[in-house]
C-alpha cells in the first residue's frame, strides 16, 4: 500500500483550519473515503445518499458529503508509464518507456 500526506479543507467554511491527514492511495478507487471524525471536525454537509458496495460484497447505503477541496502537490511525468508495486509500497518508471527521466521520483 502507498501512502502519502494531503491537505483536506471545506471550501464552503474558510475560517475552519484544514487538516493534513494520512492517505492510502488506491487506483481502483472511484470516490474519497474519509473517517466520520473527519467529516465532522471540516463541517461537511450531505449533499445525498449514495449506495456503496463493501468489500466483502455488502451494499449499503451512505451520506455523500461535502464539498472538500483536496491539496496535494505532484511531479508531473510527461509522456511516462508508471509501475505501480504495493507489495514494495512504490511507483516507479517503466524502463521500456520511451522518455526515461534523468531521476526518478519516488
């Protein structure tokens, strides 16, 4: 698994601080998941319900909060495969890609 540190804010409230959290980035993943204690610390509001299917194939059906703005900072790889490795817990380059980098973000 491959964390990373973000910065997590309610556009909607400014005066409220952000928080940096701990986040697991999951490219199977189609929406932000955060603990209950963090919707509740930024203020977020349901904006509707959402039906969910859990991991072990349950549905349920839960609030779909917001709105949350996201900061985070990125490297940009132009033209560039990436090699995702979680058992390693790293992404690297592709070495058969045509534009190798001169160094390797990691």
């Amino acid at each position: 698994m491959i964390y990373g540190t973000v910065q997590l804010s309610n556009p909607s409230r400014p005066e409220l601080p952000g928080l940096e959290v701990r986040a697991l980035a999951d490219s199977g993943a189609v929406h932000l998941c955060i603990p209950e204690h963090i919707a509740i610390q930024l203020q977020l509001r349901e904006l509707e319900q959402r039906e969910v299917i859990l991991a072990d194939g349950h549905r349920r059906t839960v609030p779909y909060m917001g709105p949350i703005e996201v900061l985070l900072g990125a490297i940009p790889l132009q033209d560039m495969d990436l090699v995702l490795r979680p058992q390693l817990q790293s992404i690297t380059v592709n070495p058969e890609s045509p534009n190798i980098p001169l160094s390797l973000a990691k």
